[in-house]
C-alpha cells in the first residue's frame, strides 16, 4: 500500500472552512474521456480522496466529508456497481492502517442495510480501529440520500414519540439533529462539487442550509490538493450572514 507522503506543513487559513463537504463527480468521464473503462475512474477517485484528506490539516480543515455512493447509485448497470462494491472492499482494506497511523478517524453514514455483511463488517472495523482519532474527521456517505436520511430520521423520532419516551411538544430542528446520520457533526461549512454540475444531488440537505457552495470545472480524479487548497482559501473572503444583516 503506497504511503501518504510526508509534506511541510502549511498554516491554517483563518477563517478557512472547519467542515467541507465534497460531491466527488466525474470520475467516469475522466476514464472515458481516456477511452477506458468507468470503473477505472473510480479507481483514480478513491486514490484522490487520499491527496485531499492529507491536505485537510494544512488548511485547518478537521472535517471531511465525502459522497461516495447514493442512494439512486443503484439504478447503475450491475456491472459498474458491483466493481464499486468491491473498490470500497478494496480501499478499507488497503488504507485502513494508512488512515489510522495518520490519525484519521473515520465514520460512515447512509442505510447500511442494503450493502452485504463483508463490507459493512469492514465498515464496523475501520470504524472501531480509528475511533481514538482526532486529526482529521474523514465522514464518507455509502449509499446515503439526503431524503433517505430525513425520513430514517423522522421515524425513529417518531417511534420514541409512541413509545413515550420524548412528547411531540419538545420536537424543534435540534431534537430532529440527534436523530440524524451526522448527529456527531458539525454542519459543514463549505460544500464542493467537481466535473461542473451546478446541483447538489440529494446530498446532506439538512446539514447544509447556511453551506457556502463552490462547483468547479474539474473532474474529481483531477481535482488536486493545491486546487483544493484554492476551494478553502477563497472561502475566508465571503460575507456569511446567516440571514442578518450587518450593521
């Protein structure tokens, strides 16, 4: 397994972005744009989310989270997504000591109960061995909809309603947080799309109300630590009001 290399460190932006949020797009047109495969893009993907989340702590970033598969991911043809289900096989398997002497901690989020015991044992694993962690918070949605994730969410609250555990009067938008997939996140600060799509794909829809949003050209396989460092920089320089006006 090919190590993270070691790079001077940087000093983090202030102001710079705690959490960033990235819909990692186009890794099936950059293989195809190449005359290959799709599944060869994923590949040059999952080696990409490396490069970013080395890059995290140099731009004072302790949060990332990363959309790895969707809910709607699904309706792909047989073929590209079982070679997905084994890429994410694959790539804990392979980076999972890598991460953890890194001091990455990483969790997932979305419904596990449609991916096959091996990988959600490996997901169980990884999470356990970096959960001491706390350089970098890596966050990757498998099989995750931002829908899905409100109404999982909508009926645990509820059944706690029916079993009596929590009265409907207490129920405001902090009680429905504890019932979410993030409900040990922050809100991310900054959500990044790469390939040029302008949309936000059903992703983290609660999360990211007061998100800032950047959609870039470049296709995610291509999306580099430099180009990423570019992304936070300019983050510092928007005027985020909430809502309110300044004075």
């Amino acid at each position: 397994m090919a190590k993270m290399q070691e790079k001077t460190p940087q000093t983090p932006l202030e102001g710079g972005p705690q959490h960033v949020a990235i819909i990692m797009d186009g890794n099936g047109r950059w293989a195809q744009m190449r005359g290959r495969p799709r599944l060869l893009g994923h590949h040059a993907g999952a080696r990409r989310v490396r490069d970013i989340v080395e890059a995290c702590p140099g731009q004072g970033v302790k949060y990332l989270t990363v959309f790895a598969f969707s809910t709607e991911n699904w309706k792909r043809t047989q073929t590209e997504v079982a070679g997905l289900m084994k890429l994410f096989r694959r790539y804990i398997t392979r980076e999972s000591r890598d991460l953890f002497e890194r001091g990455v901690r990483v969790r997932f989020i979305g419904d596990r109960v449609r991916l096959d015991d091996k990988l959600v044992t490996l997901m169980d694993d990884l999470e356990l061995l970096t959960s001491g962690n706390d350089r970098v918070h890596l966050t990757i949605a498998l099989n995750y909809g931002g829908r899905d994730e409100v109404t999982r969410a909508a009926k645990r609250l509820a059944y706690e309603i029916e079993a009596g555990n929590l009265s409907y009067k207490d129920v405001d938008a902090e009680t429905l947080t504890q019932f979410l997939d993030t409900q040990f996140l922050p809100d991310p600060d900054l959500v990044i799309r790469t390939s040029g799509e302008a949309r936000i794909s059903n992703f983290l829809l609660w999360q990211s109300a007061y998100a800032e949003y950047e959609f870039i050209d470049t296709l995610w396989p291509d999306f580099t630590a430099d180009e990423f460092a570019k992304v936070v920089g300019g983050f510092a320089a928007r005027d985020r009001r909430y809502g309110a006006v300044k004075a």
